[in-house]
C-alpha cells in the first residue's frame, strides 16, 4: 500500500506532463516519452540485478530483442505455407491465429499479438535460465564478458536470419490489441493512450520492483550483494536467487521489447546491438545502481534526450562519455552527490566569508 | 545421544594434512571450544562442519543425520548457523535488516508473492520484524536497530552477527573467533553474551585463540596442534595438562 502511494506523485506528473504538452501544442514530445517509459521499464528490472543483487549483465539489449523480435516476426511472418501442418493447425484450435490480408490483397495468417507476445517473452525467461545456469556462477569481470558474449550471439543471430530480416529489421508489425479500445500502436489517433500505456506499464514494473526489494527475497538479494558467503550462512540459496532474478530483469526487458515493438510497428537489429546494453548498464549507474527511483528518473530523462536527437550522431559517445565520468567522480550515482545539500553549504559558506570581511 | 559427532575427519589440501583423524562430540546445551595455535586447522575443520567445502575422509553426523556434501545454505535450514572470524555484515543494511535477513530459513515468502505482496506475506513481514527486535533487545543492542550495521562499533557489529544468527533458531551455533579483534572489555561482553545464549538451550562450538575467553565460559575444550586433536577435557584439566603446556608456552 506504501508502494503505491509513493508512486502517486510520479502518477501527478504524468498526467500533467500530458496537459502541459497539450496546452502548449507540443504532444509530440509524448511520442518520446512513451518509448523512454518502455526503456526505463527493462533499466528498472536491470537495476534489480546490478544494483541489489549485485551481478552485472552487458546483456540485457538481448533480452529486449529477444522480446521485440520474436514478437514481431509472429505477428508479420505468414503462416499460409504452413497451413496444413500439425503444428500451425494446433496454434489455430487454440484461437491464437489471425487471418486478414497483406498489402498486396494476399491472403495472410499471423499469429496473434497476444499470443506472440506470450511466447516472445516466455521464450526470453526460458533463454535465460538456460544462460543464468552457467553464466552466473562467474562473478565481477568475468560475468560481465560472458554476457557480452550473449549480447553478441543474438545481436548475429538477428543479422543473419531471413526469419529476423536480416540488416533490415522487420517493419509493418501489426498492432497489439490489449482489450476492444485499447492498442498499442503508432497511430497518431491512438497517442495519447499509448503514453498512459506505457507509463501504466512502468508504474506497475516499479510498484512490484519496490515491494520486492522491500522483502524477504529483496533483503536476501541485497545480502548477496554484500557478501556471498554470509548469506549462504543465514541459508540463501544464493545461485537460485541469483537465477531468478537475472530470469525477472530478463522478463522486464522482454517485454520492453514487445511493447515497444508494437509501439514503433517495427524493430531493427541496432536494438539488439552492444552498444544498447551498454547504454542501459550506464544509465543505471548514473541512478546510483542500488537506487530504484534513480535508475527509473534517468532511464526516462537520458532515453527522452537521446530519443529527441540532443546527443546528435554522438549518441553512443555520451553514453560512454557519462559511465566514464560517473565511475570517477560519483560512483553512488548522480542523486548521492546531494547537489541541494552541496549548493546549500556553498552559499552559506559564502554569506560566512563575506561577513567575516565585512 | 550428541547433537554434532565428528568422526576420525581429515582434510589434505594437497601435500598439507590441515586436519588429520579428528573426532570428538558435542553434546546438547554445552559450550565447547576448540583451541590450538594459527596453523592448527581449527578454522578448516569449521569449514568442513558448516559445509564450505568436504572433507577428505570422515564423517560430520549432526542431530544423528550424517552431512554429505550439503551446502552451507542446506546446513543452515538444518538448524546450525554460524558467525565468521572477520565479521561479515551485510553493507548498506541496518542492523535490523541484517537480524531480518537471518529469518531467511524461518520463512518463506518468494519472489511472485513479495513482488504481489499477497496478504499471507503482510503477518510474515510483522513477525520477521518482530521477532528481529526481541533478538536484538536479547542481545542488548535494541537502540542500534535502525543504524547502518557497518557503521557500528566492532564489539556491537558482534552482537548485531550473533542476533542475525540466532534469528535462524539455530539448535547449534558455530563461532569462528569471536572476540577477534575486540578488546578485553568488549571480549568479556561476548562472554556473557554466549553464555547468555547457551542459557536459552542452544550448543554452541567456538574456535577461539583468546585463552581467558576459552577459559572462562567453555564446558569441554578440544586442543588441535598441526590438525591433530591433542587432548579433549574440561578447562581445568586442560590448564594443567603438560602437552598443552608445552604447546602454548614452549617447552622448557
């Protein structure tokens, strides 16, 4: 109950984030804000693990691509040719296909966003139990190359399959039908739900990620956090909670990566690339890794920038620009530095020399 | 019947026999020491006990249930905690979040029903809560609950441990050097503490280099001298046995 009244006021802001801009005949800038919600949901579920249970993951844009990939081609790739199988004949008597027609008046059979979405994210909880298993009984530098490695394989994987359209991605992904009224997608009618969507999404993601940290399992993942062998002590089944929450950040940014997906109507393989789970790990040390409300402040802030254009063709530059700067000089993220407190002491400091001239 | 039998255990780490043939028992409601100078396995034959890593030969047979290969965090929801030579607090944790992490065995809310907060979870939280302040209100450090556990005094960050493994109901606590690095006046308070908790019914088995510690609360001691068990008897006897004598003070 704490949990959701301390998100209410972010609730306040939201809503009035979209009065401003439309007072102002700016809502465009919600287009943005609804793709950094859904970033900001896999860098709060990223934050969990790095900065509570304390394992490193240079991995995560995989997960996000599993998710939006897996999604998208369910949705758009046409299962005319495979009608008559097994399989595609069990998937229709459970209701979870579509027929329509494709651009050219074609016939076209799809599988249903719903149901593409649950498979796309099961099947990225499954992948990472499947890497966590071995990957996670390596710790610090270690971990984190052996998740590069992951990052790696899917980013080839999704350039090299016809299945996953190879340098170009997939486009033309249909949108998500939530319940009659309510869809995720990139229509300009349909703007302003999809903001209360995605913002929706991130405020239930950070009420459970609150009340978890909050917990018996929090308390343990913390306890791993600051040392492993004691928390064995006090009966952690430390490499199972390390599992299940590297399979729950996993979770966050699969569907991160549906959501968005539906959002954009496409997904292209620069989501899967290095560089993206790169930008997540910075921007959850600029929160200050064990800092929830951080991690979800810059995740939106850093992402809406980026998204805007600010950071030009330097975009990724500024993402390793900030890690470097972060790790130098305010290892406990931006919000430890206090700068209200700081500035404070500066001016009374200042008010003190100039009396003590006077 | 003992609670905690060792049975003729060894341990080579390669060509070095840390602990050779040990056997020796523990018997419900005492204190027991094993003592010995740096080298003599005392602290790897904890090791094997808590399940840290196996032992070479032997057997550990605790509450009559022989520990095979178990893992420290099994052998702790069998009911044997343990605190460590170096103390390990857990950072950025309060002194009560830490006594509450020690409920960990003792309850059993997962990751679906904390994230949901399921109403079977609200009465858990409150009795973790609760029971984490009576224990540090035992250990009389009630008014250091909600200060960062790190930030404490030594002497206190050992009481804050021995509560955090207490909150585990342990029926045997394991204490790798408890007055390591305390001075003489907080060595004493640990003292009393141990013997206050043995006075709850609870065994417990410390290793320890402090003599007047050993000396003062044990029932039995074991001496180990270069992993080999050397004599077994009550603190009196042990002052006045020649071997250990010779051991502590060097022969004449």
């Amino acid at each position: 109950m704490k949990k959701l009244l301390s998100v209410l006021p972010l609730l306040a802001v939201v809503i009035g984030i979209h009065f401003l801009t439309s007072a102002t005949d700016t809502m465009y800038y919600l287009t943005q804000m609804t793709m950094s919600a859904y970033y900001a949901l896999l860098i709060i579920g990223l934050c969990v693990l790095m900065g509570y249970a304390g394992q490193i993951s240079l991995g995560h844009a995989g997960f996000f691509a599993i998710g939006g990939y897996l999604s998208a081609a369910l949705t758009t790739r046409n299962l005319i040719p495979f009608q008559d199988t097994a399989l595609v004949g069990l998937l229709d008597s459970a209701g979870m296909l579509l027929s329509g027609q494709d651009l050219y008046g074609e016939a076209l059979l799809v599988v249903s966003p719903w149901a593409a979405s649950l498979v796309a994210v099961s099947a990225a909880a499954v992948i990472a139990v499947i890497i966590g298993i071995p990957v996670l009984k390596l710790k610090g530098h270690y971990l984190a190359m052996a998740t590069l490695g992951f990052g790696i394989i899917i980013y080839r994987v999704v350039l090299a399959l016809e299945y996953f359209g190879e340098a170009d991605g997939i486009s033309e992904v249909p949108a998500f039908v939530l319940f009659s009224g309510l869809s995720v997608s990139g229509n300009f009618s349909d703007r302003v739900q999809n903001y209360y969507i995605a913002w929706g999404l991130l405020l239930l993601g950070m009420v459970l990620l609150l009340n978890l940290i909050d917990s018996r399992v929090g308390r343990a993942l913390r306890g791993i956090h600051g040392s492993d062998e004691a928390a064995d002590a006090m009966g952690v089944n430390t490499s199972r909670f390390k599992l299940q929450t590297f399979v729950l950040s996993a979770v966050f940014a699969a569907i991160a990566g549906v959501f968005l997906t539906h959002y954009n109507g496409g997904i292209g393989p620069s989501e899967a690339g290095v560089m993206k789970s790169v930008r997540y790990v910075a921007i959850v040390a600029v929160g200050g890794m064990a800092h929830l409300w951080g991690a979800l402040l810059m995740g939106v802030v850093l992402n809406f920038l980026s998204l805007r254009g600010v950071f030009g063709s330097y975009d990724d530059a500024v993402f390793g620009l900030i890690l470097i700067v972060i790790m130098l000089f305010a290892p406990n993220g931006i919000l430890s530095l206090n700068l209200r407190h700081r500035l404070k002491r500066y001016l009374r400091q200042r008010k003190e020399d100039r009396e003590g001239e006077a | 019947m003992a609670l905690l039998e060792i049975n003729s255990l060894s341990k080579r780490f390669g060509g070095l026999l840390a602990v050779n043939d040990v056997s020796f028992q523990v018997e419900p409601g005492q204190i027991k020491a094993v003592i010995g100078p740096n080298g003599a396995g005392k602290t790897t034959l904890f090791n094997m006990i808590s399940g840290t890593f196996p032992a070479t030969s032997g057997t550990v047979t605790f509450q009559g249930r022989e520990l095979k290969r178990q893992k420290p965090f099994q052998v702790a929801g069998l009911g044997m905690a343990r605190t460590f030579q170096n103390i390990k607090m857990f950072s950025g944790m309060t002194a009560l979040e830490n006594v509450m992490l020690g409920r960990h065995v003792q309850s059993s809310a997962g990751f679906m029903s904390s994230m949901f907060r399921m109403p079977w979870t609200w009465k858990e939280e409150r009795d973790i809560r609760d029971k984490s302040l009576e224990l540090l209100a035992l250990l009389e450090i009630e008014e250091h609950a909600h200060t960062d556990a790190e930030s404490l005094a030594f002497g206190q960050q050992r009481a804050v441990e021995l509560a955090r493994a207490l909150a585990l109901e342990p029926t045997l606590l394991l204490l790798d050097e408890p007055a390591a690095g305390l001075n003489i006046y907080e060595t004493a308070e640990v003292g009393r503490l141990i013997t206050k908790i043995r006075d709850l019914g609870i065994t417990v088995l410390l290793v320890e280099h402090d003599m007047s510690l050993v000396m003062d609360i044990s029932d039995e001691i074991v001496v180990l001298c270069f992993g080999e068990k050397i004599a077994e008897d009550t603190p009196t006897h042990i002052q006045r046995d020649p071997e250990v004598i010779k051991i502590y003070l060097g022969e004449e």
